[in-house]
C-alpha cells in the first residue's frame, strides 16, 4: 500500500476530532484575536499543537484499552460525586455551544445567498439530526471527513491577502506576552477555544465506534490494543491536532494581516471579520471565509451533541453508537436529537451569540482544569493501562497542560471584560 493511501486508511477520529475544534465559534475567536493582537498571539498556537496531540492521544489510548468511552472509564476510577459536576458541566456548555455555532453558520449562508436567518437554523438543524440518526458510524465518518476540506478555504484565503511572510513567522517563534487586559482576555479565549472539553470525550467516543465498525461489539473485544494499533492511532491525532492548528494559524494571519493591519481592531463575530474583509481583501476572500463556516459548522455541530449523548449515555449504562440504529439505542438518539433541538431553540430565540459563547467559555474555562487532570492521571495509572501508561514526556506535556488551563481559567474571571 502506498505512503498516501496508507494514510488516508489511517486517518479517522483524530482527523474529525481536530476538525471538528475548528467550529464557528472558534473561527470567531481567531478571527477577533487577529482583528485585536495582529501576529503576537501566534506562538500560542504553536504551543497548544503538542499539548492538544498528547492530550488527545491520552483519551484515544484510554478508550482504545479499556475499551469503554472516556465518561465510563472516568465513572469507574473517580468518584460520581466528582465525574457528575464535570459531566453535567460539558453537556451545559455543549449545548450552548451547538446553539451558537448553529447561530453563527446560519448567519454566513445569509450573508451568502439571503433568506431568513431562521429559516437556516431550520434547515440545517434539521440536516444534522438526519445526518446523525440516519447515517451509520462509517457513512457518518465518510461524509464528515469530506467536510474538513472547507477548512481549506481558510488556508486559500491567508495566501490570497499576501501577508508579511517574514514578520509572521518571526512571531510564531519568538513568545511575547503584552499584560494589558485586551491582549490576556483575547489569550484566554484563544486557549478556550483550542483545548475544549468536549473533545476529550468525542475523541474517546469515536475510537470505541471504530473499533466496533471492524466487529469487536463487546467491551472485551475491544479491550486492549496491539503496538500497530496505538502507532497509527498517534499518527491519525497528530495529524488531526496540526491541521486544526494549522487552521487556527492561517485565520489569525489572515485576519492580522487584513483587519488588524488597517485599524478594524473592534469585531466581535466571524461574519464581522467577513464583511470587512471585502474591500480589503475582495470578494473571493470574503465568500471563502463565510463559505468555511458552513461546512465547519456541519462538522462541529455534531461533535457537541453527540459527545454529550455519550456522556449520558455512559453515565446512566444505556446502549449507545452510531454504529447503532435508533430502535436499538433509543435513549442515546433522545439526548442527541434533544440536544440539537435545544441548539435550534436558542438561534430560534435570538439569544445573543457572544453572550452564549461566553458563558460556555467560562464553563469550559473551569471544567477543563479537572477534567485534564483526570485524563493524565488515568492515562498514567497502571491499573487501567497495563503497559499503555504513558510515557514521562507524555505525562510533563499532560501535567503543564493542566497548569496553562489553570491559569488561563483564573485569569478568564480576572480579566475577562475589563478590556
């Protein structure tokens, strides 16, 4: 088998689940965080490259082991009273999220092509719960890997507006930090956006799907795993965790190199940053990066509500999957569809975007301190790893992962709104 195709067999979870961190909200954050700091928060993601590949790694291994989700294998080490908060807390901020994203790409295909905004979040609600419930595991998996191409479009449009090559990649390398309240607030949000809990559990989710997908229906089957099994697994997130990176990279350039370097410092959404691309940047650039957000949206969206049905779901022991059908597991497709009803309610109700957007910041912001902590600390725990625990390099990266999200939590209340 040849070197590309090898690859392509390979990619799978770690593809989707880095695609999917790429979402509306998070490409409103990037935007705003060029728009604001220009190139100076750049090495910031550099930075979170290794600590999300090696975080991700970690759930992947712990459910490619035990065998079971990461909200099961966290149910049976820690205590319910710790593991409900957490679990309660992703779901809260899941559903705000799907809400927005669902707001925000809805507002894209209006500035594209008209209509209500209403009627859109309609249509594509409703794409998303027939995409989830209809599609089994692998035509899933097909169509939204053929959905990361859209983020492509923010690659193209970097390359388009002819920034500085020079001056971006000397801050890439060179860290610099400005201690005033606009740039810390933006370096909060910036992180929020880029180690978010619900893709702790999706990644985890979707390796169990995988490993049923190839016929190892039962927990026993599927615990363990073989040293070709864990080297591709690596591969698919490391590849999954640089390309939303690499995403997150060219919208900053884009937006620094565009708004940023003509004084629109004050945006405060994706479609802002789109509007006044045009005169700067012409149509081309613009559409691009209005088009991205409907095809990310269509790959986020899912991630959100169904990590939060296979967080109930392994809470409360039901039957879950996509790999399952509706009649089969119908309380894991209740707490999906019900999710993504909820997402239709808030664009429905017009709850202010940013408003919400905030508020799952705040919550992630918080709930991803412990939550990090428990995935090194279960990934590193012999009795759940047998000889899978991870290495010491691997447990360094988790454990300053951990503190970075820490600070980045408590300054979230110290700084955020202040600018």
């Amino acid at each position: 088998m040849s070197s590309p195709k090898k690859l392509l067999s390979i990619l799978g979870p770690g593809l989707i689940t880095g695609a999917s961190d790429d979402d509306p909200s998070g490409i409103s954050t990037y935007g705003i965080a060029g728009a604001s700091t220009g190139y100076s928060m750049l090495w910031v993601i550099l930075l979170t490259t290794p600590m999300m590949s090696v975080i991700q790694g970690m759930c992947a291994r712990i459910a490619m082991v035990s065998g079971v989700g990461l909200a099961k294998a966290m149910r049976r080490r820690f205590p319910r009273w710790i593991v409900a908060p957490l679990a309660i807390a992703v779901i809260v901020a899941n559903t705000i999220n799907a809400g927005a994203d669902l707001e925000g790409m809805s507002a894209a295909a209006q500035l594209l092509f008209g209509k209500p905004n209403l009627l859109w979040i309609a249509l594509f609600g409703s794409i998303l719960i027939v995409m989830q419930v209809y599609l089994s595991f692998h035509r899933f998996a097909s169509v939204v890997k053929w959905l990361t191409l859209a983020l492509f479009a923010y690659i193209v449009t970097a390359f388009v507006v002819r920034p500085p090559w020079g001056t971006v990649f000397r801050h890439l390398v060179l860290p610099e930090i400005h201690l005033h309240a606009i740039w810390l607030s933006t370096l909060v949000a910036v992180l929020g956006t880029t180690i978010t809990p619900y893709l702790f559990f999706w990644q985890a989710a979707l390796e169990v799907e995988e490993e049923e997908q190839e016929g190892r229906l039962t927990e026993e089957q599927r615990r363990g795993a073989t040293r070709e099994e864990i080297d591709d697994m690596h591969i698919d997130v490391n590849f999954g965790m640089i390309f939303s990176n690499l995403v997150a990279f060219f919208i900053i350039v884009t937006t620094a190199a565009t708004l940023g370097a003509h004084g629109f410092h004050q945006i405060t959404t994706a479609q802002d940053a789109a509007r006044a691309l045009e005169p700067l940047a012409g149509r081309f650039a613009s559409w691009l990066f209005t088009a991205g957000m409907i095809g990310t949206g269509l790959l986020a969206i899912p991630a959100f509500t169904g990590s939060s049905a296979y967080i109930l779901s392994d809470a409360f022991g039901f039957r879950e999957g996509l790999n399952e059908k509706p009649s089969k597991a119908p309380q894991f497709y209740a707490i999906l569809i019900l999710g993504m009803l909820v997402a239709m309610a808030i664009g429905f109700l017009q709850i202010d975007p940013i408003s919400a957007l905030f508020w799952s910041a705040v919550i992630n912001g918080v709930v991803a301190v412990p939550l990090l902590a428990a995935i090194v600390f279960l990934a590193s725990d012999r009795r759940v790893m047998g000889r899978w625990v991870s290495s010491a390099l691997a447990r360094a990266w988790g454990w300053g992962t951990v503190v970075a999200m820490g600070v980045a939590a408590i300054a979230m209340f110290v700084f955020w709104g202040k600018a």
